[in-house]
C-alpha cells in the first residue's frame, strides 16, 4: 500500500483474465514489484471479474477497481495490460468497457489514461492496435519502466497525448500502432507498412542481459483465494536451447540466460520464507536443460526437507529426464508426469524439430514406472505442417508402447496405470519457421481426432482433445491484421469477456462479427502465405533472422533436425541483441 498523496502516477497493471489465472502469472508479480520499486509511481493489481460478477456491477453501476485502493480503473493515468494468449484480446476490452474506458485510441484524445499492452501476444499486436496507444515489445522489466517515466515527465510538461507518442516511439521496443499505416493488394495481403512522424522502420524487442542481477520479486502477494498455481515460482532462466520449430517462446525470448544457482536458492528460501507457500516449482521453458538442475535440487531440498516443502519440475524433457533427480524431487512428494512428444511419429518428431526418439520417451517413462510412478501423460499436436494419418495412428501406437512399458517394469503395480494422451490443434505462430503455414480446418481437425479415439487400443489409455472451434480463432488472431480490430470490438459487444472459458466462447458470436466486417476468417487461418509476403508482424524484429527462419522451413520439409544450442549454436541472430553477443553461457 502507498500513500496516494506521495504518489504522482497511479499505475494499473491489469490482466485480461480471471483472478486465478492472472495471480499465477510471474511477468505479473515481476512487473508489479519492479513498477512498485519506483519513487512516486504506484502500481495496483486489476483482473477480469467473473460474469455473474461483472453483471450485478453494470447493474448497480459500479466501475472496477483496482484491487489494493479499492479506485476506479478509470481515474489511473496508466492502465497497462500483460497479455499472453490472443483469446484474452477480449479481456482487454471487458477491463476498459467495465471500467468505463473508451476502448478505441482514437476516442482517448487525452495523455491520460494511456493504455499499454506487453507480454507475448503483442509480437503481433495487430489485431488489437485500435484499442491499444502503444505496445512493448520484449520483456517488460526495463521498458515499462522508460514509458512511465516518460508518461510522467510528459504529465510533468503537460504534453499532448500524440507528442507523447511520439517520443515513445523512440524507446527501444515500443511500438506505437498509430503511427504506421498498412496498405492492402487488391487479393487482401498486405502492400506496406509505412512508418509516420518520425516511427522506426522496425521495433526491435527488449531483453534484459543479466538476468542474474536483474529484479526477481521474493516478496510477492499471497493471493486470497486457491489460484491456478498456487505455489512459489522460481524462474531459473529465459529462452531455451532446443529449438522446435512450432514454438513461439522457443523463438521470442531469445537468447538463452541463466542465472546462477547460488542466486536461485537464495532467491527460492526467501521465496518460501516471505509466503509460506509448501511447494516451489522451477520455471522455464525446458527445465531439464538447466547445466545445474541437480545442485539446485539439492540446495533447495537442504532447505524444503526437513520443513515439509515439495520441490515441482514441470517442462521435462523426454531425452535427459534422470532417475538421479527424480529421486531428489520424490523425496518430498511424487509430483504427476508430464511429457510432450508433440508428435507421434519420428519423421514428424524430425520435422518440427522435436529432437526426441521413442526410445527417449520410452526409456523415461520406464525411469518412472520402475521409480514408483503409475501415470504419465503425454501432449501432442494435431495438424502439424505435413502431417498424415499415419503420424494421427503412430500416437495412438506410441501410448500402447507406453503401456506396455508399465506392464513390463512398474514396481508397483496394485494401483493400476493411467496413461492420458491429450491432442491440441496446431496454431502457426508468428516468429517461427512456421509462420508461413496453414492451419488444418475445424472439419479437418475433428475427423483427425476421431481418427485417434477410434484407434486407441487400451481402456488404460484416456485420451482428451482440444476443440477446434477455439484453436480456429486463436490462429486467426494470432496470424491476423488490424482489420481484425473492429472483429473483436463486435464480438466483445456481443458475448463479452472471457472468451477463452469455454461457457462463454461463442462460435455464433464470431460468425456473425466477421460477416459484418466482410471477413474471411480462412483467410487468416488456413491459408499458407507465400515466403514473400509481407506479414502484419513484419516490422517487429525479435533479432532471430528472417533468413534463419527460413532455413529452418527449408529443413522441416526434408524432415531433417537441426542441433541444439549447445551442440551447436545455428547463428540464429538473436545474439545480437546482447551487447557482448553473449547467449547460454
Ligand atoms: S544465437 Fe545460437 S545459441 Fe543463441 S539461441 Fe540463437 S542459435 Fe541458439
């Protein structure tokens, strides 16, 4: 809490989506820390409320609220969003509309509120750029900072909103969506980007160099009710040296940064001291890959044994997951298993670049049955670039295998074997070598899923799928322009927020937006785009080249793998973006 008479900038870092998911978000708790570290800027906590919430406070007329002041949303100068899924573009919406926000850019005329997006989604922040005044680009650590100082030097010098842009423009990683103009061809790709007023030709994304160094909050809320992750997060390093060429985060937080483990166990007592949580989980993209797993094992077990705390490793490879640090982490509790083979077959392993064998996966799964386990799932992608029906059965295959495994080595056996096979559909994503590629349709989808269930040969086998309907939207956000602005706004308008909880996705509600709009939706989802077009996204640099980009397409069509990172670094470009060309060291 901070006195609001000390304070000149009331922040309100705002999470597009429920309490419980946006409070298990780490980019939240650091950005709120490190925004809070500031002198006179105070930062406030908003979530999306539940419907039935949202409901009775139109009805009785009360906007939100930020959750520490207990103000309205609507009388703080910034109001900035942390956005990591494109469903949650309808989350932004329902904050400012409840909050009583204009929710176009254009319609806010003054400085104040400035509305500002981050986190992942905003690599393509088109699909948005009505609604938003500008985007940061990167990780927000440091640019968040750059904007509200400048946000209050302009307040200070009583600046226009479009003079502030201006000179926003002009901090590294800030994209101002206002100040390019995009011209269409006559088949409705994109002719040009054009910059104004002064705006980059192109925004290069934000990293910090020295994570070691960088703010990590020990600090942090305990949340007032149970939360998605309700658990300390320690996060040990960002980017990930593998590579698969489906991933965007693979791609985006490039280049790889560890910290060191001295810092981390620091960092993770302290975590547990000021929360009282009982259970800790390492977090990264693939945390199997982090050089010093084990000693970080044993220096946070030294601490969590004899007080009861449980240590979770999720994101573990299939290809270096060891019995040795299994054992560490069972010490306390046996946490469930998780991996993701992504695909069922080796070609389509060898085409995203997966760099798992079945003997990988196999040869873990019996690491963990003859260690006591008696469930394992396994994730996998549906409609990945080339895929056959062969490669739908070759899963199907896999978890009989798997099956089999426990048959053959489980220790113990009287509690019986849960094996869960879950598919998603695949969803191209910008800045990866997959960006260019057409997503299956919904119909395509659905029969690959049957496909799957029909061929299951196990009741010891469950298998999940995600809907379609849903993925379908998510890549034609993901992939999509700024036409899509007024899509959204319409959608909003009629099936609100909270558009990724399925009781209130509707299909009929998008259907209906995009006829309004004269919008083909495969236009932007099944559609492959020619390796010269120009993409909504293009004018963002993520520093990973185009031409590395291309030759990783190159290699998933011959099916052929790409080393990792440490085998050997592929000069992917991303290295330049640190000042000494640093990246895993
Ligand atoms: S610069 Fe080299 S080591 Fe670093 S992420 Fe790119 S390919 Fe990997």
């Amino acid at each position: 809490m901070k006195n609001k008479a000390e304070v000149d900038t009331r922040f309100a870092l705002c999470f597009p989506d429920t309490y419980e998911i946006g409070m298990s978000n780490l980019g939240m708790k650091i950005l709120y820390g490190v925004l809070n570290n500031l002198d006179g800027v105070w930062c406030e906590r908003v979530f999306e409320p539940w419907r039935d919430m949202s409901d009775e406070m139109k009805a009785a007329g009360i906007p939100l609220w930020a959750l520490e002041s207990g103000d309205p949303v609507k009388d703080f100068d910034i109001i900035g969003f942390s956005v990591g899924y494109e469903m949650s573009f309808l989350g932004v919406l329902d904050i400012l509309a409840l909050s009583g926000i204009p929710l176009r850019s254009a319609e806010r005329t003054e400085l104040t509120p400035l509305v500002f997006a981050g986190g992942a989604c905003m690599y393509n922040a088109e699909p948005i750029a009505d609604f938003i005044d500008l985007a940061v680009i990167g990780e927000g650590e440091q640019a968040d900072l750059e904007v509200t100082e400048l946000y209050r030097r302009a307040k200070k010098l009583g600046w226009t909103k479009t003079e502030f842009l201006r000179e926003a423009a002009k901090i590294r990683g800030v994209y101002v969506p206002s100040l390019y103009s995009v011209d269409y061809a006559p088949d409705g790709t994109i002719s040009a980007i054009t910059p104004h007023d002064g705006a980059p030709e192109r925004v290069t994304k934000r990293i910090i160099e020295d994570l070691d160094s960088s703010f990590f909050p020990t600090d942090i809320i305990v949340p007032s009710t149970e939360i998605v992750h309700d658990r300390a997060v320690l996060e040990i390093f960002r980017g990930c040296i593998r590579g698969c060429r489906f991933c965007q985060a693979g791609y985006v937080y490039r280049p790889i940064r560890s910290k060191k483990c001295s810092t981390l166990v620091k960092q993770g007592i302290e975590l547990l001291k000021k929360s009282g949580y009982e259970e800790i989980s390492l977090s990264s993209l693939s945390t199997s890959d982090y050089r010093a797993l084990g000693e970080l094992c044993d220096g946070l077990l030294d601490w969590c044994e004899p007080r009861k705390a449980s240590l979770s490793l999720p994101s573990l490879r299939a290809d270096n997951f060891s019995m040795e640090i299994m054992k560490k982490v069972q010490k306390v509790r046996k946490s469930g298993l998780t991996f993701a083979p992504e695909a069922g077959s080796q070609r389509l392993r060898d085409v995203i670049n997966k760099n798992v064998t079945e003997e990988d996966i196999l040869n873990s799964c019996r690491t963990a049955f003859e260690g006591g386990w008696n469930g394992v799932k396994l994730y996998f992608m549906m409609g990945l670039p080339t895929e056959t029906d062969e490669d739908i059965l070759a899963i199907a295959d896999l978890a009989f295998k798997v099956l089999n495994t426990w048959k053959k080595y489980a220790s113990n056996k009287n509690r019986g074997v849960r094996i869960t096979v879950s598919t998603s559909c695949f969803v191209p994503k910008p800045m990866t070598p997959f960006q260019w590629e057409a997503q299956d349709t919904m119909e395509e989808f659905r029969r690959k899923q049957k496909l799957l269930k029909d061929n299951m040969r196990s009741g010891a086998i469950t298998y999940n799928w995600h809907d379609s309907e849903v993925s379908f939207i998510e890549a034609v956000l993901a992939l999509g322009d700024r036409r899509l602005s007024p899509v959204i706004e319409s959608v909003y308008k009629k099936a609100g927020g909270l558009a990724a909880w399925e009781e209130y996705f509707s299909e009929t509600a998008w259907e209906e937006a995009f006829a309004e709009n004269g919008i083909d939706p495969a236009f932007y989802a099944n559609r492959a785009r020619s390796l010269d077009e120009i993409l909504p996204w293009s004018i963002i640099d993520t520093g990973v080249t185009q031409a590395h980009l291309l030759r990783e397409r190159e290699l998933s069509r011959e099916a052929k793998t790409s080393p990792n990172c440490r085998e050997k670094c592929s000069g992917c470009g991303a290295r330049r973006l640190d000042a000494e060309g640093r990246c895993d060291d």
